[in-house]
C-alpha cells in the first residue's frame, strides 16, 4: 500500500486547441469523472490536489526566454510573434488558442507539484494526467506539446541531486525528452513506441542511444505497427524491467500515453486495457519512488478508462469491471477492462513478432553491455 497523489482541477479541461484538433483536454475531465465515480478520492490513501502554474524560471530550466515570451504573446492574441518561427500555425499540429501561455503553465505545474509531492517522501506515487507532453523542444512546439512538462519534472529531480529513470510508453517517440538529457548519464530515458518508420516524430530507433557521457542512456523499443499485447509485454518485460534496475536511480518517471489504444483514431498499436495495464504494473513493481504523468490519447472514452486503471495500480486496488452507471449512460461503455481482443492477420502477427524479436536482440546488444547486463 502506497499513498498516490492525483493532479487535477476542472481549469485543464477547460481549453479547447481547435474544434477539430484530436487532442480533447476534456479526456481529463472524463478520467477525473470515473475515478470520482468509482469512490477513489475517499480512499485513505488518496490524495487530491490541485495544480499551480509553473513559474518562469522553472520552464528556463529547459525552454529558452524568446520561446516562453511568444507562448505567452500568442496566447494573448498578440500579433507582433511570427507563430512559424516557434513552432505553431493555425491548421497544424500545434495551433495557437486564446490563454495557451496559461492552459500550459498549468498542466506544467501540476507535473511540478506532483515531482516535489514524490521527492518529499509525502507520497510513493503521484499522476498528473494532464501532464506527459513530451515533444515540446527547448525553442518550438511539437506534437500538440507546447512546454515539455516531463523534461521540466526531470530537472527538478536533477537539482535535488538524484538519479532519474525516465520511462515512456506513448504510441509516439519521447523525442523532446530524449533530446534534453541525450548527453547526461544522469537519466536514462526508456521509449516504447510505433516505429518512427510508421509514425510521428520519423524519430527513435535502437541507434539513438545517446552521446558522450550519455552514450547508453537513452534507449529506444521500437514496435512494428499492430503490435499487440503479448509481444508488446514481452518486448517491455525483457527491455525496461533489467535496465531501470541495472541504472538504480532515485525516481521513477513514467509517460503513461494510451494512444498505443487498439482503437485510437492517430496510431496503429492494437493494445488492449490487459496489455497497458500490465506494464504498468510492472512499473509499480520496481519498487521506486513513482512520478507518473498522462500523454497522448485520442479515444477519450479509453483514456478515461485506462488511466482510471493505472491510478488503481497507484493505489493497490482492483475497480469493479462494471463500470459506475453514471459514466456508462453518459459514454456508451460497458465495462472497464476490455473483453476481447482485436483480430489481427496471421501474417501481420508474424511479422510484429519478429520485428520485436529484432528489436530486442538489437538492444541487448548494444545497450545492455553498457550497464553491465549480459546481451
């Protein structure tokens, strides 16, 4: 039994990117809703805050003062910042909306809170669902991603001197985390992802291993599209279990994207609630002090329902797979954990299967004798 914190105020879903924009803060809503339902927050050994926005001098940990000041112009409507030249335009991935400086300020914080709640001993684990956006890069938006949240929890770490394992399971590359710490051997950064063959960001396969003193601190499992879950649990089992224990770091950070969902509308991973789940739960296994944070996810009845789950894994506790009848009439869905799985073709099964083969001998190869692991 562990106390587990959980961010959230109605204030994260309240933004809207653009009315056709797939990234839905009111996913988070949702999750805040099923967990409300299923009694969680009056369980003892929950705990649920509120954020704070993040100040300036915290996103100068990581992003540059030019980029933070057009954040906060264009939010404003501003037009005095060229929004191209940081990352933004109006029908593409990362469109400017009105309070932006302030909707992101906010999920930042709340990864903040969460990070100083973990290191304090106050709690073993803490989730900010409306933090994990990991592509934001020091000087541009990417990837829906305006400030990188997760970077920014993994300096505060840093600056209290500890050692930062960092584990990301979004269907899309951690490329903006990677990026910050890829010479640091003071983190190492684990991303379980679809192939950038196949997938936003084109980036993270076995050879971006990091540099210098990095060299084999930043690991990448790339899938093959329509992996399911038991390659995709195996493939995790064998990689990311050996190599946090082998690192034996202070803190646990963890990117729980569900966009890996078999029926997300962006991605093309066939894992169901079992799969996620599983991993996750091998994550609390490893016994560390636990910073989790949210990410991409697109089928926002799923995300709710997943996330739902892994704050169950936080607390040690089983939800009933009926799901509570409020959030049942008002979403369509009938239980919590999924009862079949997708029908994949033979043929594309075999050859998931040998890509995770591949990809797992690669880095066992390569990586794991750097930590003193037998490939």
């Amino acid at each position: 039994m562990r106390r587990a914190a959980f961010i959230y105020e109605d204030a994260l879903s309240r933004h809207e990117l653009r009315s056709d924009h797939p990234m839905r803060p009111v996913r988070l809503r949702y999750t805040y809703q099923l967990l409300r339902e299923y009694g969680a927050f009056d369980h003892p050994e929950a705990v649920l805050l509120d954020p704070r926005s993040a100040g300036e001098e915290e996103l100068a940990w990581l992003h540059t003062p030019e980029y933070v000041a057009a954040v906060k112009a264009l939010g404003s409507g501003s037009d005095v910042v060229n929004p191209a030249q940081f990352g933004f335009s109006g029908q593409g991935d990362n469109p400017v909306y009105p309070g932006m400086f302030e909707a992101a300020a906010l999920s930042t914080g709340g990864s903040l809170l969460a990070a100083e709640m973990v290191a304090s001993g106050e709690v073993g684990a803490a989730f900010n669902i409306s933090g994990g956006l990991h592509h934001a890069a020091a000087g541009h938006a990417s990837g829906f991603c305006v400030f990188n949240d997760p970077a920014l929890a993994v300096h505060y770490f840093l600056n209290r001197g500890m050692r930062v394992a960092y584990v990301d399971i979004d269907a899309h590359h951690g490329d903006g985390v990677q990026e910050a710490f890829y010479a640091d051997d003071r983190v190492l950064t684990i991303s379980v992802h679809e192939s950038g063959q196949y997938l936003f960001p084109g980036t993270g396969s076995v050879a971006e291993l990091g540099e210098g003193a990095g060299r084999g601190y930043s690991v990448n499992l790339p899938l093959y599209p329509y992996t399911g879950d038991d390659d995709y649990v195996e493939a995790f089992r064998q990689v990311v279990p050996p190599l946090v224990r082998a690192f034996a770091p202070d803190v646990l950070v963890t990117q729980l994207g569900i966009d890996s969902y078999h029926t997300d509308p962006l991605t093309h991973l066939q894992v169901t609630t079992e799969g996620y789940i599983e991993v996750v739960r091998q994550l609390a296994g490893l016994g560390l002090p636990w910073l989790a944070l949210g990410g991409g996810g697109y089928d926002v009845t799923a995300v709710a329902r997943a996330w739902t789950l892994a704050f169950g894994v936080m607390l040690d506790i089983d939800w009933p797979d009926q799901l509570p009848s409020a959030f049942a009439k008002e979403h369509g869905a009938g239980r919590l954990r999924d009862e079949v799985s997708p029908e994949v073709p033979g043929h594309i099964k075999v050859e998931a299967s040998r890509y995770v083969a591949e990809t797992v001998a690669a880095i066992r190869q390569q990586i794991f004798p750097l930590h003193g692991l037998s490939a």
